[in-house]
C-alpha cells in the first residue's frame, strides 16, 4: 500500500503549494467552492481524494495555477483516484493444513520422563482370503459382443462425416484485458451543479440532497432514476508499463420504452454550480435510433475553451484517462452501456462499461413536476416547488 500512500500524498502536496500562495484560509476557499473547510482539508493532507476533477480545478483556479500547473494536477489527481479505488490485499491467510494432518494441538514430549517402549501386539489376527465367483461364460460373451458393436457404430459414425467436423482444438484460457476501469454515474454532472433524479415519493418522505461521496448510496435508497442527464464518470488504466490503446466507445441501448405517466416525481440536487468549470467530454443522444458517443469541447470557467479530444487515446499504468460520458433522453425510458474496445501489443478486445453489471438506467423528466432543496429561505432546509416555465426549460 505505500505506491497508494505515495500518489495520494503528492497530490496532497500539489494542492498545499497552490494553497499557499494565497492569503486565503481553508474556510475562505471552502466557502467559494461551496464545500465544508474540513473536507478541503482533508484534501489538503491526503486524508481524502476528491470524486471530481472539476472541484479541483476550481480550487486551482481560485490560487492562481496556470495551465502547465492545472494540466499536472489533473495528472495526479487522476493516478491519486486509481489508487484510493484499488483493493486492499488480505489481511490474513489461512494456515496450512498437511493433507491427513491432525489440526489439534501438538503433544509435546517431557524430556524427564522416560517413552515407555512400544509393546508388539501379539493378539492372533483374522486372515481374510478372497472370494472367487465364477463368471458367467454367457454374460462374458454378451459383454464382448456389445463392445464389438459400439466400436463399429462409432467407426462408422467417424466415416460418414470425415471432411464435415472442424478440426481439433485445444481449449484456451480467457485472458484478461490489459486494463483496469471503474464507472461512477452518480456524480455532480459534468459542470459539478448537481444532477436531477426521478423518485417514486412526495417531497416529505425524501431525505435532503447528500454529500457527494453520499450521491449513489442516497439514489440506492430511494431507488431514484437519472432524470434527463446522466453523467457517467469512467476511469482507465493499463495492468502494465504496456501501452494499451483505446480505440472506441460504443453506446448499446438494451431497452428503450415509453416513460410512465405516474413514474414519480423530480428531485434536483443542485447546490450551486461554482466557477462553471466544463471538462470536454463524450455526449450520448439516447433518443436517437443508434446512438453514438460524440467527443464535446469544454471550458476552463474563464472563457478559454478546452478542445475536444475524440478516439483512439492511450493508457498504461502510470497514466490512467478519465472519460466523461453526458447521456440525455427527452422521450424514453432506457436501459444502455457502454462498449469500450482496445489493443495492445497485438490483442484486441473490448470491455464493457456498465453499473456493476447492470445497464446504466435513465428516463426522461419532461411533464413531471420538480423540486429543489431550498437552504436560504428555510432552516434547515426544505423542498420547494420548482416553476414548471423552468421544468420544461430543462427537460427540452
């Protein structure tokens, strides 16, 4: 775990230099990125990696960084990310057990006492002797007669299809891919605002917008669907030094059926959408008969653009890629994922991208009426009525 503790801590170090050239202090900043002072801080040590890029770009944004300076930042919050999603090894292994071996604990000799000697029984033993049973001649020739015919039979069955079986093969293991990767499509979208989430209950029996580490555990409880957007978050990385290309990204649609009047109502979690900081990415139309994954421009939040990037990409151990995926629906209730081909020192194959080995589900929120969390108007907190004028703003 010290190559995990290491790329954690450097892009703990990153932060702490941008941080440092600011007279602002961890609760300043907090407030501007709309995030609890302690949690800033935690990044700030390597107690916690962010979930999102786009916070920290804000946060580089706000000290000051330059491009080359938000360019290696991105780099190493990308390997810190990999390695904080890395598996634990076990902390402890069975002990082994010799095969016949006893498992209770050893008798230990005393040196100060004397090993009586081993007496020889001399107790008579039964001798047993073994039966002979006479084989039936009949049943011995009805055996070899059957024999003979169940090898003319299958000679005959060879001959009669020689030239029609394929030839011999010998089975071969499966491989795995030389990747690695990980999908998160609970997320704060790709501008960091928060996404919106179809729910079967009335305002008061849902709980208020959860932290976002919290997003997929408050959707799994709720059993909230994305509503109109979702924005999936995939991160790749090579098993090796090798260099592993990825060459497509294809969008397969397994179910797509007519949204449900009655299917719930929609819940925005929007808290604020900071310094509008928009990393390009790949956007999905799910309404279309075959959708495709099209590369998309982003922006820096101070007006640059950030050119699009489209396929193939390269990945190895030491330089993951984070793909951001926006699939939208105005018109359908659809079941989809994500196929992502590659090659590598002559192999092809591809993975699929997928909700733990479900499809990624989405309906669209056109008609139905929304809320949002309200923090200022009420104490703590409660969810108010979104204007159906904006509703169908978002949902069109």
């Amino acid at each position: 775990m010290a190559a995990v503790h290491d790329d954690v801590a450097e892009f703990a170090l990153l932060l702490r230099r941008l941080k440092e050239r600011t007279d602002r202090s961890y609760a300043a900043l907090a407030r501007r990125l709309d995030v609890h002072a302690s949690t800033l801080h935690r990044y700030c040590t390597g107690e916690a990696v962010p979930q999102d890029f786009a916070g920290v770009e804000r946060f580089a944004v706000l000290c000051g960084a330059s491009v080359e300076e938000r360019t290696e930042l991105h780099r190493r919050w990308v390997v810190a990310d990999a390695a904080r999603r890395q598996p634990r090894p076990q902390e402890g292994r069975r002990a082994a057990v010799a095969p016949g071996g006893d498992t209770g604990p050893a008798v230990v000799a005393d040196p100060a006492r004397p090993v009586p000697a081993a007496v020889p029984d001399r107790r008579p033993r039964p001798q047993y002797r073994p039966r002979h049973r006479p084989r039936s001649r009949r049943r011995s020739l009805r055996s070899v007669a059957l024999a003979l015919a169940l090898v003319a039979a299958l000679l005959g069955l060879t001959a009669s299809t020689a030239g029609h079986l394929p030839a011999p093969h010998r089975a071969r293991a499966t491989v795995p891919a030389p990747l690695t990767w990980t999908a998160d499509d609970h997320t704060l979208g790709l501008s960091s605002c928060g996404e919106d989430y179809v729910v079967a209950q009335p305002p008061q029996k849902v709980p208020p917008p959860p932290h976002p580490e919290d997003i997929a555990a408050w959707a799994t409880s709720q059993r909230a669907v994305h509503a109109g957007t979702a924005g999936v978050r995939i991160t790749v990385q090579g098993r090796g030094s090798a260099a592993v290309v990825l060459e497509a990204l294809h969008v397969r649609v397994t179910n797509r059926a007519t949204p449900a009047a009655g299917r719930g109502t929609v819940y925005s979690l929007s808290d604020g959408c900071g310094a509008g900081i928009t990393p390009r990415f790949f956007s999905v139309n799910l309404d279309a008969y075959q959708p495709v994954a099209r590369s998309m421009p982003g922006d820096d939040g101070a007006g640059t653009p950030v050119p699009a990037i489209g396929f193939p990409y390269r990945v190895s151990l030491q330089d993951p890629e984070v793909l951001m995926v926006s699939a939208r629906t105005e018109s359908c209730t659809c079941d989809w994922y994500l196929d992502l081909t590659w090659s590598s020192q002559g192999r092809t194959g591809t993975v699929r991208i997928d909700d733990h080995g479900r499809p990624f589900h989405s309906t669209s929120s056109k008609g139905l009426p929304g809320y949002r969390y309200d923090r200022i108007s009420y104490r703590p907190g409660r969810w108010v009525p979104i204007p159906a004028a904006n509703m169908d703003a978002t949902a069109g």
